[in-house]
C-alpha cells in the first residue's frame, strides 16, 4: 500500500512539475481507520522525502463522541509533529445530514488549503467507499455522472487509495497495530 500511495503523490507532484518533496499535502482526518492507515502511511513518505504535510479534523458535533475523537486526532498530531488544523461545525439540517456535512466539510478543507498554500487535499476513500457510491446512486436512479462514483481528481482534492479494498486496508491495520477510533454514526 505505501508503493501505491508513493507511485499516486509522485504522479500528483509531476502536475506541478515537481517533485514530491516539494509538494504538500493536507490530510482530511477523522480519526477512524481509513484516514489512520493514511496518516500512517503518509507519516512514512513524509520520513523518506521530507514533505510538507498537516492534518484537518472536522469535528462535526453529530454525537457524544466527537470531543472524544477531537482529542484523540489533536493528541496524533501532536505525538507525531504534524500540523493540526481543527474546525467545528454545528449542522441543524433534518433533510440530509450527510450531504450537507460534506459540502460543508470540503468548504473547510478547501479554506485551509488555499489559507496555509497547501498543494493538495487526501482523503483516505477506498475501493468498498466507490463500490456502495456506486450503488447507492444506481438505486436512487441518479444522472450518469453520480453513477460513475467517486472521481479520484477533483480540484486540489486527491482519493489516492480508491483502488484499495477495506480487506487490505484491516490487514494493515492489524499488522502495524493502529489505534482508531470507531465512528458510531457509521
């Protein structure tokens, strides 16, 4: 998985014409498996090629456990001297709470990004998070443009591990023993 991501930064920072030292990369982080094996991974190439990289939590007050995961994401950061970017957000929306903390949240890391010249947005999307897109928006009878899924390119904003299957994504987790937190709104 660490080649995998290595191979997508580097094709990321030739869009530049630059190499990956010289590009940064700004992490949305929840704090759940996903973005953990993420920020893990990413800790790795940050070790072998010196970029400049940060963490973004959106504590989205949705439940009894966001200040909990708001700690545990700042307390990461912190053990590992990664930039921590945090940001609340307080959604009263009773039609579709999902859709409505996503465009809000990729507003928030758009604003960090272009506020702190962050080259690039990851978020750590993987393969089971296209194939229930997919899906989802066959049954809702979307337009064929939602029926294509989550795009991997989407201004600053990078899916780098969309061709990863959650499978690998526990395996690595259990083989390098990451700590998580399970989102119970999920």
């Amino acid at each position: 998985m660490l080649s995998v991501l290595i191979d997508k930064l580097q094709k990321y920072s030739a869009e530049y014409d630059k190499e990956i030292k010289d590009v940064s990369f700004l992490l949305a982080f929840s704090g759940g498996m996903d973005s953990l094996v993420m920020a893990s991974l990413l800790l790795k190439i940050r070790k072998r090629y010196s970029i400049r990289l940060a963490f973004a939590h959106i504590n989205h007050n949705a439940h009894n456990q966001s200040e909990r995961i708001e700690k545990f994401c700042s307390k990461y950061c912190y053990d590992n001297s990664v930039i921590f970017h945090l940001d609340r957000l307080f959604i009263n929306s009773q039609s579709n709470f999902e859709a409505c903390a996503r465009e809000k949240r990729y507003a928030i890391l758009e604003k960090i990004a272009e506020k702190h010249s962050y080259h690039y947005i990851l978020t750590a999307h993987h393969q089971n998070d296209q194939l229930e897109t997919v899906y989802m928006k066959k049954i809702d009878g979307g337009d064929w443009i939602s029926q294509i899924g989550i795009r991997e390119r989407f201004g600053k904003l990078r899916r780098p591990l969309l061709n990863i299957p959650k499978s690998e994504i526990k395996v690595y987790t259990k083989l390098n023993r990451i700590k998580y937190i399970e989102d119970p709104t999920n």
